[in-house]
C-alpha cells in the first residue's frame, strides 16, 4: 500500500476558555523533517507531538500548528508586578532628575515595559497533555487518510505505466529474436553490393561475424533482468510496508537495463520502443518521488 507524503488533517479542541486548532501539512522531502510551532504557553508539549509524528510517518516535511483563540472565561489570571514597576518608576525618575526632564509618568507608559503584566496561564503538563493527546491523534489519523487516498492514486497511476513497459518489453523481445539472422541477410548481400561479381562469400567468415554480432548485439539478460525488476516493482507497490525510496532505487535500475538495450540493440523497432519505455519510467520516477 502506497503513502503519498502529501496530507493534511485538523482537529479543534476547547479547554479552559481557548479554542485550540490543530493543523498537521506535509509535503515531499527526502528525509523526515518535523517542525512543531505552538503558543508560547503550551510550548512543553512539542517533543511529545513531535514523537507522535514521527512514529506515523516514514518520510516528509511535516509541519504541525497549534492556534490558541480566546472563546470564554479562563483560568487565567493577570497580575502586575509592583515590585517591577516601581523599580521602573524610580529609575525613570533619577534619570529625569538628572537630565532636567519633566518626572510626569503614565500608566500607561510602565505597562508597556517588559514583564510588568503577568499571567498566571502556566497548565500543569499531564492535565493540558491529556487533552491535547487524543486531538493530536485525530488530527495525525486524517491526516494519514488522506495520504492513503492520495497513494492509491499514485499506485493506479505508476501500475498502468508499468503495464505500459511490459507490453512494449514483449514486443523487444520479440524483435530480438531475429536480429541475428537479419544481420546475415543484410551483411551478405552488402558484401555482394561491394564485389560487384559473382565471387563465392566465405561462409566461415561470415558466420564468425555473426557470432561476434550476436555477442555484441543480445539483450536476453537485459530483458531478463527487466522482467524481474518490473516483478519485483509490482510486488513492492502492493506491499503493506511500501518505501518510496526502494522502489526508487530499483526504478532507476531498470533505467539502467533499458540503456544497456538501447545501446546493443541495432534495430529502429526496438529503439522505438525503447524511447517509449524510458518515458514512462521518466513518468514514474517523478510519482515516485510523491512516496513515503
């Protein structure tokens, strides 16, 4: 079973007068790479979400964010810290006094000094984990859904493109079978072209030619090869545990295969088929590159 690593699931939940929504995205990459952001205030329970990510996915960007909106009556309590304040006030007013400035201060103008507001929003962790957890999972369970759904796509799409390849293989492997005797015919009748007279052709000659054309020119190992690989792939589409990166690397290998063919083979047909195969491949490695 394919996974996309493209997917995205969202859960909601309400606690202490705060509406939270949870958002996990994901995109390609080549490794894992897990990205938390939270309000600062919850921010302790992010290696735990980070945990739970990493224990769903294979490989990807993820990106996991959590918005806090104030929906009613909280907990939360705002104090201001005389003690600061006054602190602020009295330097304020000795710099004043020594540079001549007017020693009038407003409210409002302390407030807006650092750490002169305090809040008591600080949630004991196994209280606050307990209500995310189970959000958390949610959101992660929609979120592989649709990776599933999304590699069912791509399973359909690649599986059609391998069918693609092993007709047009056949149809290679057919050609081949006479390319021995078709060089013979032509390698004979080119020499005759070139004597211009009725002289007999030395048929040891021309049967060592053939031989050394035939070694050159087969393709059964590459076909054979091809064939296992594209079993192989097939097998590996349809497994529970799928790796975008093996069937990767076993797609370039039948890159390779194909090359070697094209480059023994000395027939338009099989070219022809050649180029075809390689297109489709070509299309497949950039799904593969969708696949967890």
């Amino acid at each position: 079973m394919l996974k996309s690593m493209t997917g995205y699931g969202r859960s909601k939940l309400q606690f202490d007068g705060k509406e939270y929504i949870i958002e996990i995205k994901s995109v390609n990459h080549r490794y894992v790479d897990i990205n938390v952001k939270t309000p600062r205030n919850i921010s302790y329970i992010e290696d735990k979400i980070k945990k739970m990510v990493l224990n769903s996915v294979g490989r990807g960007k993820i990106d996991v964010y959590i918005n806090c909106t104030n929906i009613g009556n909280s907990s939360e309590k705002v104090y201001i810290n005389k003690n600061l304040a006054s602190e602020y006030i009295k330097q304020l007013q000795e710099i004043a006094l020594e540079n001549n400035l007017n020693t009038n201060i407003n409210i409002t103008d302390i407030i807006n000094f650092p750490d002169i507001l305090v809040t008591n929003n600080f949630i004991d962790e196994e209280t606050l984990w307990n209500e995310f957890e189970p959000k958390i999972c949610e959101a992660l369970e929609q979120f592989d859904n649709m990776k599933i759904e999304e590699g069912k796509k791509l399973c359909t799409d690649v599986l059609s493109r391998i069918d693609i390849i092993d007709k047009n293989l056949l149809i290679i492997s057919h050609e081949s079978t006479g390319l021995v005797e078709k060089y013979i015919v032509k390698l004979e009748a080119r020499i005759k072209e070139i004597l211009k007279d009725n002289s007999i052709i030395d048929q040891n000659r021309l049967a060592q030619e053939a031989v050394i054309f035939s070694d050159k020119s087969s393709i059964e190992e590459e076909i054979t090869r091809l064939n296992s690989h594209i079993n192989q792939f097939k097998q590996m589409i349809n497994e529970s545990s799928a790796k975008g990166k093996q069937i990767d690397f076993l797609v370039q290998e039948m890159n390779r295969e194909i090359n070697t063919i094209a480059s023994k083979a000395n027939c338009l047909e099989i070219t022809k088929m050649v180029i075809a195969i390689k297109t489709e491949l070509e299309n497949i490695r950039e799904q593969i590159q969708n696949i967890e």
